[in-house]
C-alpha cells in the first residue's frame, strides 16, 4: 500500500496563522510524475500559440533569450507567470520550464521562462538585474504576446524559486533593478509561487553542502559578503504591501532546511502578507508527484492574478 504524505499548510494573513493537515498518495509512476501534461479544461486540448528563443535583452555581448507560451489566438490581455527555472545559479536552462509553460497556457494564462546569467560568468546581483528585464520585456510587449501589465506573477524552482522571492519583495527603491534594456516600466508583480527557494542566505542553517553555491553566488565567501547576503536574501525585503507567497518545502531537503520557509512566513506574518507555506513531510528538493502541487499552484495564481470573469468555472 502507498504511503501517505501528509501536508502542513501555514495560511498567513494579518490576523491569522492556521495549521491544516491533509493527506494525499504520491505518484505510483516515477516516469509519469516527471512529464506532468499540460490538462485542457474542455475536455480538448487547448490550442497554444508558442514563441522560443526570443532575445530580451543583452548584457554585454550576451544575448538573453526567453520562451513565451499562450493561448492560441487574439483577445484581451491575459495574467502572466514568469516561470524561473532553478539549478544552484549555476546551472539549469529555460527549455525546462516549457511543460510549464504549457501547462499556464492550457489554463489560460500567458507563460514565459527566461534564460539568466549563470555563476560563475556571473554572480549576483546580475541574475535578479535579468529577471527584473524579463519582466520589463513582457510588459513592453503587452499587444504582442497578450501580457497584461497589471497582473504579473513569477513562479520559480530552488534557485528560480529565490529569484522569484527577489521579484515579490524587492521594489525600485531597493537598488536591485539594474541597467539592462528595455528601460522604462517598473518591475512590480502580484503575486508569487516559490518552490523550494532559500530566503535567507546569511542563515545559521545553511547546509555545508549548499554553502559552496551561496559563496559562488555572492562572488565570494558569506563571511566576508555579509553586505551581499543580506541583499541577496528575500526575507530582509519582506514589507507591507508586497504581493501574495505560495511556497512548497520539503521537509528533508539537503540543500535548503524548511526552517528556511518557516522564517518566511513568520516575515509574512509580521508584515500583513497573504499567501501560504505546504511543507512536504519527509521529502527531499523536489518530490515524487511534484505535478498535483503545480495545480494548487495555477490556483492560487489564478485567484491572485485573474479578473473574475477570466478564472475557470468550478464544477
């Protein structure tokens, strides 16, 4: 018989922490779980106008590229997730993300991964100035790509899902956008989804094995870039006003301890910021069945992000 996993839900609000326990089988099929299809809400498959390798940007002699997914067709502007693809900052590619992508589009949103600066070519704050572009980009390009400028949202994996954070918590003031082009529109977004991101990189609990990929991040060790830890972490930017968080943690993950996480929410917490925290009983980075959680997350995105005349009917 397949065991359960049983799910911790830390809802914050301004005036409430709730604690939920649900249980849910995992994926009987490793292979299934890790090609997860993109669902078509008829009972068809929608139609998905597809554009790759678009340069957004470039930062030096780098070309930027960026992949945009969306539902096939003309229309009124739709909500739109930046989808950030993870791997340590130092690996990874965008081209991973496209099941995603796929999967946004089949439910009616706009999806686009970027490709970014990888370390050590690269080290911070280069990464978050090319996701700031990204968003840039897609809201200079509204009419193209059918990007609603005023409902935004990012959605990234490990080191995507801390960029992700960074585009949530970080505003203009904050000396993190950067001089890449397109200039001109802000960077502001609605709402985010954060899979296993750290969120605060100066942290005691670091693990010895991730500590190497933070001092390559920061351009050198976390003792002596102390200053750059604390810029580079989302939980020292967390502030009234900012943007719902969806984040899901393992609770036996290597590389970023779910204590992590639970500091998040205490920040959310204090600040009066919405959203909430599923920690994965016993799972590692990334888990088996990881697809039934990238429904909640097209949820809460939804819920966040929609018109109300633009969200799924419920049956």
């Amino acid at each position: 018989m397949p065991k359960h996993l049983f799910r911790y839900v830390l809802c914050c609000s301004t005036t409430l922490i709730c604690l939920q326990v649900s249980a849910q089988e995992p994926a009987s099929n490793k292979e299934d779980a890790a090609k997860p299809k993109a669902p078509a809400e008829s009972g068809k498959p929608a139609e998905i106008k597809r554009d790759y390798d678009l340069v957004y940007t470039k930062a030096g002699e780098t070309e930027l590229k960026i992949d945009v997914a969306r539902p096939a067709g003309d229309g009124e502007p739709l909500a739109t997730i930046l989808v950030i693809h993870g791997g340590g900052w130092r690996g990874g590619n965008k081209e991973s993300n496209r099941r995603f992508l796929d999967m946004l589009a089949a439910k009616g949103f706009v999806a686009a991964s970027p490709q970014y600066r990888l370390v050590p070519k690269a080290t911070f704050p280069a990464q978050v100035h090319d996701v700031k572009a990204a968003v840039r980009w897609l809201k200079a390009h509204t009419k193209q790509y059918r990007v609603d400028p005023d409902r935004i949202g990012a959605m990234g994996f490990s080191a995507g899902g801390h960029l992700a954070l960074m585009l949530g918590v970080t505003s203009s003031n904050d000396g993190l956008e950067g001089d890449l082009e397109p200039k001109g529109p802000d960077t502001k977004i609605r709402a985010v989804v954060n899979y296993f991101g750290p969120t605060d990189l100066d942290a005691d609990d670091i693990p010895e094995i991730s500590k190497p990929l933070v001092d390559a991040f920061l351009g050198g060790p976390v003792a002596e870039k102390k200053a750059e830890a604390s810029k580079a972490s989302p939980l020292d930017f967390v502030s009234e006003g900012d943007p719902p968080i969806l984040t899901f943690q393992g609770t036996k993950d290597p590389l970023v301890p779910h204590s992590q996480s639970y500091k998040l929410a205490d920040a959310m917490t204090s600040k009066g910021v919405s959203g909430r925290v599923a920690l994965y009983v016993g799972d590692g980075h990334g888990w088996e069945g990881i697809e039934t959680t990238l429904e909640e997350a097209a949820d809460f995105l939804e819920a966040n992000l929609k018109k109300p005349e633009q969200r799924r009917r419920r049956r």
